[in-house]
C-alpha cells in the first residue's frame, strides 16, 4: 500500500485499472479453457459469486446510505427495487 501511496493519483489509478483489468482477464482465460464444467462445480461457482456480491452491496452500499440518509426506509426500498429489478 505504500507503494500506491507513492505515486501520483493518475499513475496509482492506471496501476489498478490495469490489475484489475489483468485479473479479469485471467478469470475469462481459466472459463475458456474448460469446455465441460460439472453441474455441481458450476452451482458453487455461482454461490459464491452471488455471495460476494451480496456482501459487496451490503458493506459498500447499503450501510454507507443508511449512515447518509438517517432513516431506513429509503435505502431499503432502493435495495429492494435494485433486487426486483
């Protein structure tokens, strides 16, 4: 971390675009390189990614507009309307 402190905020940006960008790609490489996935495997698969992302949606989203906002009603109606849609 002390390393991204370091430098300027547009080369700290473009380092983690690119990171970002690379470990994506890698991602898409591993699926492309099984054709056959077992139903099993591709269940846990899922469950995980919905997993993270629920927690992704709740500890960067939904907890910061309930500190903003002082109320709970309309963070919950626009996590239920983003669910919904």
């Amino acid at each position: 971390m002390a390393y991204l402190s370091a430098l300027g905020a547009v080369e700290a940006t473009l380092l983690c675009t690119l990171f970002s960008w690379g470990m994506t790609a890698l991602g898409a490489v591993v699926v492309f390189c099984f054709r056959q996935v077992k139903e099993s495997v591709m269940t846990l698969f899922l469950g995980f990614g919905a997993g993270v992302m629920l927690a992704a949606s709740v500890w960067s989203l939904l907890l910061p507009a309930l500190e903003q906002s002082g109320n709970v009603l309309c963070p919950a109606l626009g996590f239920a309307a983003g669910g919904g849609f």
